[in-house]
C-alpha cells in the first residue's frame, strides 16, 4: 500500500479516535434507538430532526451523529415491532411476522437480542465493503465528464422514480415537480430571476432543511393525526407484550448465521443500487431465509431466522448506501439524501473529488462508521427497557413536540419566518403525497440533484458547440442512458403484470 495512503489513514482513524468523535457516534445511536422505537417516527424523520441540531458544530462530529442515528434507528424500529406488532420504522415490518409471536410466546428478549445481533454483523459487513469499495470506485468517477454524469443523474432519477410510488408516472410527475423547484432562485450563469414570483426571499432558492422537515417529518404529523382522530372510538391498539423472557444463546446465533450471512449480502447490494433501499432489502433478506429454509412452514410463527434475515438486511444497507452519495454525489434512498443535504450545510460537497480534496475526513468518517457498529452493539442493550416504554406511548403525546421540532428547525437554519412558511407548505404537499401514493423521496431527490444536473448539462452542451449527440458518444455515458431506458420500461412492463395478475 501507498506509504501516503498509510498516513492518511493513520490520521484518519487518530480523529476518529478523538473524545469528542467518538461521543457523537455514541450520541447519534442512543437517540437513534430511542426515536427508531417510536410507531411512526422513521430514520429519515430522525435524522431531518437532528439536522438543526447541528448547525454549530464541525461537519465530522455533525455527519458522526447523524449516521450513527440512522443506524440506531433503524435496529430501534424493530424494538415495537416486536413488542407491539407495530414496526417503528418501515423496514422493520418484516420484523414484525416473526418477532411479535416470539414475544407473546414470552420470548422477546430472546427476539430483541437476536435482532441487535444481526443488526451488528449486517452494519459491520456493509461498511468493511464501503471502506473497500468506496476508493475504487471514486477513482473510477475522476474520469467522468460533464456529460457522463449528467446521463448518470438521469439514471438514478429514473430508478427513483419508478421505485418509491405506487405507479412511475407518480413517480415520474414527483421527480418533475422536483427539478422545477430546484431551479428557483437566480440562474447560476444569467443571474436572472427564475420562477420567484416577485418572492426576493426565494432569490437563493428554497432552503433544503425546512423543505425536508415539512415534505416528511411534518406531513406525517398529519398523517397520524389524522390517524389518532380516526382510531378514537375503535378498538384499541395491541396489548404491549411483556418485557422480558431468557436472553438469546450461541446456539441460536450459530443456528442463525448463514441467513445472516445472505442476507447482508443482499442488503448490501440493495444499498449500493439507487432507489432500492432498506424496506425493500428487509422483505428481500426475510424472503430468501423462508425459502431456503427446510421448515417455511415456521416463519410467521415466531422463527428467530426471520428475524435475523430482517434486521441483518436492512441494516446491511446503510454502509454501501455512502458509495453512490461519497463517489458520485449521488443520493440512493431517502435517508441518504437528508445526509447529503447535511454535507452541503457543512460545505462538503459529495461526489468524485470529495475523496481527493478531504480524504482525512472521509476515511475518518469511514473509521466511525465501523466504530458506531460497536456502540450499535453495547449502547442499546441498556436501552431496551426504556425504548419500549417510549414505543408503547400514545402517539397523541408524542405528536406536538414533534411538531414544535419541526417548527425550531426550519426557523433555525436561516432564523427566517419565510422557512417556516416553506416548512408548512410541504408539510401540505407532503400529505397529499402520501395520501395520494406518490413519492416525497423522489421529489426531494429531484431537488437536490436537479441544480448538479443543470450546471453539467450545461457545461456539457458548451463544451461540445451545442452537439447533443455527445451524450451518446460518450461510452459511460451512453451505458447510464440506456440502463436508465432499460430501468423504466423494466419496471414499467413489471408494474403492468402485477395489476393484471392482481
């Protein structure tokens, strides 16, 4: 290895060492845990809460907290699903088949334990591929011109398009309304005033921060709100199980370890593919232990393997999920994307020469990342009895300080009464959105990328004299086009055999 490759990283892991970093990390999974426990509150909604708080402080503790968040979060989903029946996050719902029978069979430490334990070795498989793959591959990206990542933006919209709403043209008019809204604010070139109604609050654009907490931490305030008013006056939620039961063996974890092994892999995979995801990865993972299992018959039953499979596949998604964002600037999932937002609040700009020009905070961010799968391990084994509690809360409780969170957050970033304006707006569209099937991420994502895609088409188009043809003469460039052809008629001709078979 390179002896310049050595100190750096040498450096790296002695900052990711440092008090302060590890603190951060230790900080980020315990609230993490604590919100990913919560019925409702999802990791993305846990991170965009998280974003204000760390405004003041360096981008290396602020990334810390929030990936470490996002990793507590979404293991702490899986804590009411299998107390409660009710997945505390989307990707812990299938979770929820074999871990809440295990509970009321008196087994939910036993499923609890196993859970943590598959969440650890799916976290730590995942970032030991980011720590190797992420450099190579950005290596690669260098090579990029103008035109290659413009066709690889468009890519990754169309695959998020079709991924995240129940139908792609929903997912197609989101992402469109996203590009629009990113190009508000004064042209980058012109300087000329586009689409700000007179508004000189939106000469600079839309802030990203109160937009992300309205379109999807707010919204979902009105979705459960709306939800509470509905259930007064039905039957009650589930009867919380009781805490307790034997703790889990080597035996179970030795029985367990080949379906924690596939499903890391396949979890990983499912993070490094743009618009894929955790949700889809855990139903992925807990297929593939029931079908290769010798006894099917069990899962649903209270099957300690298909809760394995679950939590090690969702969180097997976090690491390699860095590798499109860190590499190519290119966000995969929603929670990915409120974090690349983080980065550009901290003035890093994510994509191929992001490794070149910090590569002592990238590598040190790659060290806490493995460091946090430690503290994923040893923080929340206290913790369990306390984040059942919260997760057995009336969410009627719970809704106003969210609500007043996200009101201190988009008024905090620029301290503007115009953001939270903005804020309740999306917090509007956001809820409709859901009603509706289509998706937030696709617009969110839209708007991040919409600028990125704009400055290079534009370089791409000048720097061939206005030939468009060099989007297709271009071989990476051409290869990002037609996988994004091949994506959407994909998915397109899958989407129509489902209704008809439906």
């Amino acid at each position: 290895m390179d002896v310049s490759i050595l100190g750096i990283l040498a450096d790296a892991f002695g900052t990711a060492l440092l008090p302060a970093n590890l603190l951060a990390v230790a900080l980020g999974v315990g609230a993490g845990v604590i919100l990913g426990a919560i019925p409702g509150l999802s990791g993305t909604m846990a991170i965009a809460l998280m974003i204000p708080l760390t405004f003041h402080w360096s981008p290396l503790f602020s990334i810390s907290i929030l990936m470490g968040c996002w990793k507590g979060s979404v293991f702490g989903g899986s804590i009411s699903a299998i107390l409660l029946n009710t997945p505390g996050t989307p990707e812990a719902a299938p979770t929820a088949a074999d871990g809440y029978p295990l509970a009321r069979q008196g087994k939910a430490m036993q499923a609890m334990t196993m859970a943590l334990v598959a969440s650890v070795f799916g976290a730590l498989f995942s970032d030991g591929l980011l720590f190797i793959g992420a450099p190579a591959i950005s290596e690669l990206a260098v090579k990029f011109g103008p035109a290659d990542l413009t066709s690889l933006i468009l890519m990754s919209l169309v695959i998020v398009a079709g991924t995240g709403s129940q139908s792609i043209l929903k997912g197609l008019i989101a992402t469109a309304i996203g590009l629009v809204l990113g190009s508000i604010g004064l042209d980058p070139m012109t300087a000329e005033r586009r689409l700000t109604l007179g508004i000189h609050d939106l000469d600079q654009g839309l802030d990203l921060l109160a937009m992300t907490i309205g379109l999807l931490v707010m919204s979902e305030v009105f979705v459960q709100f709306r939800e509470v008013l509905a259930e007064r006056g039905s039957a009650a939620a589930p009867v919380p199980t009781r805490f307790g039961g034997a703790w889990l063996s080597f035996r179970d974890i030795r029985r367990s370890a080949g379906v924690i092994f596939r499903s890391s892999i396949i979890g990983s995979i499912c993070g490094a593919l743009p618009g894929v995801g955790s949700i889809t990865a855990a139903f992925m993972g807990y297929d593939q232990a029931r079908v290769t299992s010798g006894h099917p018959e069990t899962f649903g039953k209270g099957e300690l393997k298909g809760v394995a499979a679950a939590e090690s596949a969702n969180n097997a998604v976090c690491g390699t999920a860095l590798v499109p964002m860190i590499t190519l600037g290119i966000p995969g999932s929603l929670s990915v994307a409120i974090i690349m937002g983080a980065f550009m609040i901290h003035g890093l700009a994510p994509g191929p020469l992001l490794m070149t020009e910090e590569p002592e905070f990238v590598y040190a961010l790659f060290a806490l990342l493995l460091i946090s799968d430690i503290f994923l391990l040893l923080i929340p084994l206290p913790l369990l009895p306390l984040a059942a509690r919260l997760g057995s809360l009336p969410r009627a409780l719970l809704l106003p300080p969210i609500a007043f969170f996200c009101l201190v957050g988009a008024y905090s970033t620029n301290q503007s009464i115009f953001d939270v304006k903005v804020m309740v707006v999306f917090a509007v569209i956001g809820y409709f959105f859901k009603r509706w099937g289509i998706s937030p991420a696709a617009l969110l994502i839209a708007f991040i990328l919409g600028p990125l895609a704009e400055g290079n088409l534009r370089l791409a188009l000048t720097l061939s004299a206005g030939d468009a043809t060099v989007f297709l003469t271009r071989p990476f460039s051409a290869l990002f086009l037609a996988i994004g052809a091949a994506s959407l008629i994909w998915m397109s001709v899958g989407r129509r055999r489902y209704v008809e078979a439906g």
